[in-house]
C-alpha cells in the first residue's frame, strides 16, 4: 500500500511540477487572499491536478487542500496538500517555492513528497523507511552547537502578536548562530533541516498543508519536531520548532521565554 501512496504523491508532484515550471514563461498575476497572501491561477490548476491523480487511484481518502479546503471521507486516509508552497516567491520569480503532498493514515504521517521548485530536487519519505533527496538517503547536520549552526524561519501573513515574537526571535538567534535565512517556502524549508543545509526552522503560523509532508521527511532524516514550548507537534499545531535534534534543547531555551513575553503559549 506505502508503495502505491508514494507512487501517486510523486506522480502528483511531478505533474505539479511541470505546471508552475512552464507557468514561469508567462505572466503570473495574483490573486489576494489577503493583503501579502497571494493566489495564482497555477496554485489553483496544480491543486485540481493533483487531487484528480488522487481520487483516482484512491477514490474514498480523504483530502485536505489548501485552495479547495476539505473532502471528508470516513477513509483512515488522508491526502494533506500544498499545491504550490512559497506563492509569492512563484510570482516574484525568487528561487525557493515547491510542491508539497503529505498523506497521513489515522492521524499520523504516512507519506511525504516535496518537490523544491525551480531545482526540481525531490524530496521523499515513507513512515519508518527513511528519506530521500532524489532517491539518495538524507540526514540532518550533526551540529550541536547554535553558534556554529544556521537557521532558517518564515513570517507567517498576519501582522499581529506572532510576526512580533517572530521578530524578537530573529534578532535573539541572528545574534547568537551563523545567520538566519528567511526563504518563503516552510515546507522546503523543513527538507533544508532534513538534508542538513540548515540545523533549524521555527514558524509561528502554519498551517497542516506547509507541514504535512515537510515532518515526516525531518523526522525519517534523524531531526526532532515540537512545538515551540517543547510539546509535542501534530500538523493541526501552528507553531514549529523543528531541528536535526542536536540544538533543539538549545533552541527551547530561546523559543520558551519568548512565547512567555507574548502570551503566546498553545497557540
Ligand atoms: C507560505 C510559505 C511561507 C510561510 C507561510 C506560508 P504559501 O505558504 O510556506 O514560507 O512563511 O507561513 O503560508 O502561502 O506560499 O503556500
Ligand atoms: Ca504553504
Ligand atoms: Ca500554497
């Protein structure tokens, strides 16, 4: 069954793929879901594609997309999708958005596929078996010290009491690591701790869709997944701390005060 699963996400992914590859030739006007939350007719075109991959492979799972919300089913199945991850650097043409396909089976993540766009590296896992980057194993960086490490984060699109802590928390770690990258693209972010490109990522305003595939590939390449405060992490969770494992107390000791300062604790 793992198999058949992974099969489709790829398949999906791939199709995906080639959509907002060629959808770079041409203009790409958003839409706003909000006023930085932006929306493209090839967020929307992805999303059917791979949904219709999905029902019909496996016509009774349940999915939850990003664009077109929930098709509940009593299915122990569920296909949680990011048809295009990092919109906005899609329209600007910034290199670092992706497609992201997780499905989970009771809850629990099952199976995770993320392409990263525009360098169609694709990052795979199936629960207990490992993950992949173009089918060579990965693994996260065996640094254990934040001063040596580099971190990545994200800004969630609402201006309020987060995106304040979250900016408290790139002074603290930008004074204290190597450098904190802020790309635009959380599900590719979490594959960059995964491969061992970055130690850490923390985001306060996920959502299931940025997460879904992104945890599992982390936690089958050896990193460590929780909330901010240390608790743990299901992708109904907004906020991540998510590390190769080695700095995550570390981390905790920073993220802890500064959710305290902002009443931010179990949100
Ligand atoms: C966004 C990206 C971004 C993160 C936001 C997400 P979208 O996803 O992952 O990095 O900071 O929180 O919403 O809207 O481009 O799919
Ligand atoms: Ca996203
Ligand atoms: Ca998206």
């Amino acid at each position: 069954m793992n198999q058949d699963l992974l099969n489709t996400a790829k398949s999906a992914a791939q199709e995906a793929g080639k959509i907002i590859l060629s959808a770079l030739d041409q203009p790409r006007i958003p839409d706003f879901k909000g006023r930085t939350d932006l929306v493209t007719e090839t967020d929307r075109r992805c999303e059917e594609v791979i949904i219709s991959y999905i029902k019909k492979k496996f016509p009774d799972h349940a999915v939850l997309a990003e664009e077109s919300g929930a098709y509940d089913s009593a299915s122990e199945y569920e296909w949680v999708i990011d048809p295009l991850d990092g919109t906005t650097n899609f329209v600007h043409g910034y290199s670092s958005f992706g497609v992201s396909i997780g499905c989970m089976k009771n809850g629990h993540p099952e199976i995770g596929v993320v392409l990263e766009l525009p360098s169609r590296r694709f990052f795979t896992a199936v629960s207990g078996a490992g993950a992949f980057a173009d089918g060579n194993p990965i693994h996260v960086s065996n640094n254990s010290k934040l001063n040596t490490s580099l971190l990545v984060t994200g800004f969630g699109y609402d201006h309020g009491k987060k995106w304040e802590a979250n900016m408290a928390l790139f002074k603290t770690f930008t004074d204290i690591t190597q450098g904190v990258r802020r790309l635009g693209a959380a599900a590719v972010d979490l594959c960059h701790v995964a491969c061992g490109m970055a130690d850490g990522f923390w985001e306060f305003d996920l959502h299931p869709w940025d997460t879904a595939a992104g945890i599992l590939i982390l936690s089958e390449a050896g990193g460590t997944i929780t909330q901010m405060d240390g608790k743990a992490f299901n992708i109904y969770n907004k906020q991540v701390l998510a590390t190769n494992g080695k700095i995550h107390n570390a981390m905790l000791v920073h993220t802890r005060p500064v959710l305290d300062t902002f009443n931010l604790r179990d949100v």
